[in-house]
C-alpha cells in the first residue's frame, strides 16, 4: 500500500497484490461472440494473456499460475457521522 495522506484529510495511491485472474476473465467469456462484438473485445486473446502473464498461486496439478499482479488505484475523502439526537451505549448491571 502506498496511501499519501493530504492536510484535508483526503487520501490518495495505490494497493498492490495479487488477483484471481479467472473471475476476471469467466463474466466476459460468458458473454460470448455478442460480447466480443460489442466492447470490441478478443476473448481468447483475453484467456491466453491472462493464463501466459499470471505470476503467483500456482497450481499443483496443471503448473499455471492462478493469479495475476494486480494494482488498483485509491481515492479516499473522510466522513463523519452526526447524529441528530445522540446516545451513549448503557453498561448492563
């Protein structure tokens, strides 16, 4: 994780790690040839770049790689809660 923390209280950066790549790939493939032609899509070139560029998890049995590297970006803004008519939790005796 690498998170730059603003004076605002905003936050912004990126986590790393790994991802199964097939939940990736199944919901496309399972669009089939009308997803291929409508988002413009290579679905078996999808498949083989996701199986050829998988680097972690691998399986025993078939030797590839389950999993992928993966990045994704974070943009974060705090919030609070306010509560119109607040409480204080009762001790039970």
């Amino acid at each position: 994780i690498r998170l730059k923390l603003e004076e605002n209280g905003n936050a912004n950066g990126i986590i790393g790690g790994f991802h199964k790549w097939a939940p990736l790939y199944v919901p496309q493939a399972e669009g089939g040839a009308g997803y291929e032609a409508m988002l413009s899509m290579d679905l078996p070139g999808m498949y083989y770049a996701f199986r050829n560029l998988a680097d972690a998890d691998r399986d025993t049995e078939t030797g590839l790689n389950l999993s992928i590297s993966s990045t994704f970006s974070i943009e974060a803004v705090p919030a609070f809660i306010q509560r119109s008519n607040p409480q204080t939790a009762q001790s039970e005796q």
